[in-house]
C-alpha cells in the first residue's frame, strides 16, 4: 500500500482524496494517524467523524471540504491557480 504522505511528493496543488465507504475511511483514519497527521488544529483525526472527501496538506494536516470544494471535486481541474488532484483512496490502497 502506497502511504499518503508520498502523495505530497508526488503531486503538486491540492490533494483532495475520495473516501467511498465506511471501511475505507477508516483506513484512511488509520493509516493517516500512523503517518503523523493531524486536524489542522492538532486534534487527532480519530476524535472527529471523517466525510468522504477531505483533503491532505503538505504540514501533515488533513481539513474537511466544504461546499465549493465538493463542487470542485465533481468537476474542476483547478483551485484557484491550483491543479487539483483527485484520489480514491479505495483504488490507492
């Protein structure tokens, strides 16, 4: 299994990634936590219910996406002056 910090590397812009069910979120909860990441207020990621989308951040923090980022995610290619990356976590693993 790739880890989801070597995403960071591996693409520039923003990382949104794409949680499909309840056992792929905790994988991802799982996975993230060993690797050191974070609420971008310091709060351990298993403290909060996790969404299907969130997105990862180059300090190894993780934020939830809000309205416009949803929209983004169906059907943009950028934010701003941005690439936005899409991953589904479920195939990455």
């Amino acid at each position: 299994m790739k880890r989801i910090s070597s995403l960071l590397s591996e693409y520039d812009g923003r990382i949104y990634i794409f949680l499909e069910d309840e056992k792929t979120k905790n994988k991802f909860v799982k996975q993230a936590i060993l690797e050191g990441f974070t609420f971008s207020d310091g709060v351990n990621l298993s403290s909060r219910s996790i969404d299907n989308i969130i997105a990862i951040n180059r300090n190894l923090t993780v934020n939830f996406v809000g309205t416009i980022g949803r929209i983004a995610f169906q059907c943009a290619d950028k934010i701003g002056n941005e690439k936005l990356h899409k991953i589904n976590y479920k195939e990455l693993m």
